[in-house]
C-alpha cells in the first residue's frame, strides 16, 4: 500500500498550492481533484506534474469535477449525449496520463436511478473500456446519493461486471448508514483505490488518528482481501483547523498504511 492525501483535503485551495506542501512534507502519493475546465489544460497539467515530480509526490488518481453530470452524461436515454460524455472523459483520461494517474474516480448515476443494475454496468462498463484504451482505471466510488450508495449495489455490480474496479469512501459508507467493514466486504478484491477518514460521534469526517475509527482493522481486512493500492486521506477543509493538523495525521497515515497501530489514535487510548 502507498499513503497519500487527496488535493481535496485543501479545497478550496488549488491544486498546485496542495502539490506544494505534499512536496515540502514528503507524501508518497496523491489524488488530485480537478476542480475546473481550466485545469484539464496541458501547460497546467505539466506544471501540476513538475510540482509533484520535484517533491518525489507520485499522482495515483483524478477526481473530475463533472461527477454531479454523470447522471446527465452517462445514464439518460439520450445516445448522443452518452457519446459526447465519452469525448469528453478522455479529456479526463489525457489529464490522467500528463499526471502519471493510472485512476479516474466515478460517481455514476443518481440514487433515484431507473435503471437496472445490468443497464448501469452497460452503461459503466462502456466508459471503463475508453478509460482502458488510455491506460486508466475507471473506479466505481461508494456515495450516499448515488446509484452506488449501498452494500447490495457492489455485490450484484460485481457479479454482474468482475472486470470492474471499486473505490471504498469511509466517509460515504457511514453517511449512507453502513459499517465500513460491510461496505468493503460487499466490494471484496475489486477493491482498487480506498478514501481513508476518521469519525467520532460529533463528526462523521475528521482526520486520520482524530476519531474512533477501527482503521487498524479496516487495513487488516482490505489486505485479506487482496487490496494492494492507494490508502488516501480525503477530508474536507471543515475536517480539521490548521494545515498542520492534517499533515500530522499522514505521519499516523503512513504507519497505518505499513500495518502499524500508531499509539496516538484515539481508539487505542480507550
């Protein structure tokens, strides 16, 4: 496993001001959320690239900031509109690639959707085939108002498409009322990329080592599934108060991600 942190953490920052400080703290990885038409522009994405290959951060994933479209793009009747959806996620791809990402993080459809599980992986498996002709993982993200919202859903997605790929948000699964445990289980080894977080019972969002999370045993039952990839800390900027407090939590981040109990989480006092 590879700890990293996600760009988001720092929003409403910019990209490169959280490339920036990853770089200085020596973080490992990264996902970077493009936030802006204006970032999929090549000059802004080699710049992005030089940043992170300066300060050895190695960009694992990207977040589109067209994830509430994909209901739109993706999942409506309308043909045409799915393939200029599919034009326009491999600017997404091309973004990817000047990056070094090998992961593009997928919201999908609306909880409300009418179609089928078997019409969704249709519909899903067709942008997971164009990301894969440029060489990137499209990854099916738990989230609350999705489609992909609870534990029932990624099993029968992945019976119904294994060739899938999932992304585990800790945050999401508690907010959609599910263990997180649950959630990986249904998951299982299509588990590809993992949106790491803590919780108490004040907050269902805090940095990593901050809360009462069990994320020890969460580490312990991804790696007997198999998972092998990025361990990120995605919080939101109302997670923590000053950037300090979210760069100590990687230092607890990356003894996690080695199989250590750091002695500092709050769960390990108790």
């Amino acid at each position: 496993m590879v700890a990293g942190i996600s760009t988001a953490s720092y929003y409403p920052e910019v990209p490169e001001f959280a490339l920036k400080r990853m770089a200085v703290l020596g973080v490992k990885a990264a996902e970077v959320f493009i936030n802006a038409p204006s970032e999929l522009e090549k000059p802004y994405l080699r710049e992005l690239r030089r940043i992170a290959d300066r300060g050895g951060v190695r960009i694992v994933s990207i977040h589109p900031f067209t994830s509430e479209m994909e209901p739109l793009l993706f999942f409506s009747a309308y043909e045409r509109r799915y393939q200029d959806g599919l034009e326009l996620y491999k600017k997404f791809f091309e973004a990817a690639n000047l990056l070094g990402a090998d992961l593009l993080v997928f919201h999908g459809d609306r909880r409300q959707t009418q179609r089928t599980v078997e019409e969704y992986c249709e519909r899903f498996q067709g942008v997971m085939e164009a990301g894969e002709r440029m060489g990137v993982t499209v990854a099916q993200e738990n989230v609350p108002r999705c489609a992909a919202w609870n534990p029932a859903f990624f099993r029968s997605m992945a019976h119904c498409l294994p060739e899938a790929r999932f992304v585990l948000d800790v945050k999401q699964s508690v907010r959609a009322g599910f263990s997180v445990s649950e959630m990986a289980g249904a998951m299982g080894r299509q588990i590809a990329h993992l949106h790491i977080s803590d919780r108490d019972d004040a907050s269902d969002c805090l940095t990593v080592g901050s809360g009462n999370s069990d994320l020890v045993g969460l580490i312990a039952q991804l790696k007997s599934q198999g998972f092998d990839g990025a361990v990120i800390e995605e919080v939101y900027r109302n997670s923590y108060g000053t950037y300090g407090e979210l760069e100590a939590s990687y230092a607890l981040l990356l003894q996690l991600a080695d199989g250590k109990k750091p002695e500092s989480f709050g769960y390990l006092k108790t």
